[in-house]
C-alpha cells in the first residue's frame, strides 16, 4: 500500500494593517486575568438585537464594549 503525502505549503504573507488592527484590538479588549467578569444574558427582540449592533459598529465597538458602557453610565459604582 503506497502512502501519498501532501505538502501544506507555505505560509501566506501577513496583512502589515490586518496584524496592526488585531494587536490594536488586544490591548482594547478586558482580559479575564485583568478583571473578574460575569457572563449576563438577555432575552431582546432580534430587531433590537440588529439595532445594538449597527450601533456599535458605527461607534467601532463591539457590542460588549457598548453594552458596558451603557451599563456603568446607568449604574455607576458609588463609594461607601
């Protein structure tokens, strides 16, 4: 029995702006050893669902980003 091997080939070069915008969203987005984080869903309308994210990529955010953002804005930490 005769084995046929096939080469992968090379890698293809890297996109110079596509590695600048994934290091860019690295240091943008909350690391879990960073800070604690606690997972919260919601029941929306898919309407409300498309409208939440036109939203934020119109802002260039993600969803979680907005969302978060919305959340401490109506519910700010207050200080004993």
């Amino acid at each position: 029995m005769s084995v046929k091997r096939v080469g992968i080939g090379a890698r293809p070069l890297a996109d110079p702006q596509a590695q600048a915008w994934i290091r860019q969203e690295a240091k943008r987005a909350l690391g879990k050893g960073d800070v604690y984080t606690a997972r919260l869903t919601l029941d929306i309308t898919p309407a409300l669902r498309a409208r939440i994210k036109m939203a934020a990529f119109s802002e260039g955010i993600t969803v979680a980003e907005m969302l978060r953002d919305l959340l401490e804005a109506r519910f700010p930490e207050r200080l004993p």
